[in-house]
C-alpha cells in the first residue's frame, strides 16, 4: 500500500483535475440528451464530494497518528 501522505497528494492532485476539467465538462456532455447531461453533471459533482470527504478522513488519519506519535511511551 502506498504510504499516506503520497495517498494524500495523489487525491489532490485528482481533485484538481477534476475541478479544473469542470469548465469543460459542459462542452463535453452537450451532445446527450439533458437527462444524460443532468446525470453526468450530477456524478462528476458527487465524485468531486467524495474526493474532497476521502481527503479530509485522510488527513485526520495522519493527525491522529502525529497525535500517537506524540504520547509517550514508557520505557522498557
């Protein structure tokens, strides 16, 4: 498995691409019908919702390791 914090770029890099294709997404769904245009425009919202939910569980992941890393442990 990859490590977090790579998980964690890779996700955002992902959000970004599908934030920045948003624009474009119209011209692309303009040949279907608007039922078809309602859906794809409905799924690449909620895959956008999912994407920025999956990062924030991410990153209290991380914050509840530093939190681990933190306490300490007594000594042998």
């Amino acid at each position: 498995m990859l490590p977090l914090h790579l998980r964690i770029d890779r996700t955002r890099r992902f959000l970004r691409t599908l934030e920045n294709d948003k624009r474009f997404l119209d011209a692309r769904v303009a040949p279907l019908t608007a039922e078809r245009q309602r859906h794809a425009k409905s799924y690449a919202a909620k895959l956008m919702e999912h994407t920025r939910a999956e990062i924030a569980r991410m990153l209290q992941e991380i914050a509840a390791q530093d939190t681990n890393d933190s306490i300490p442990q007594a000594a042998d």
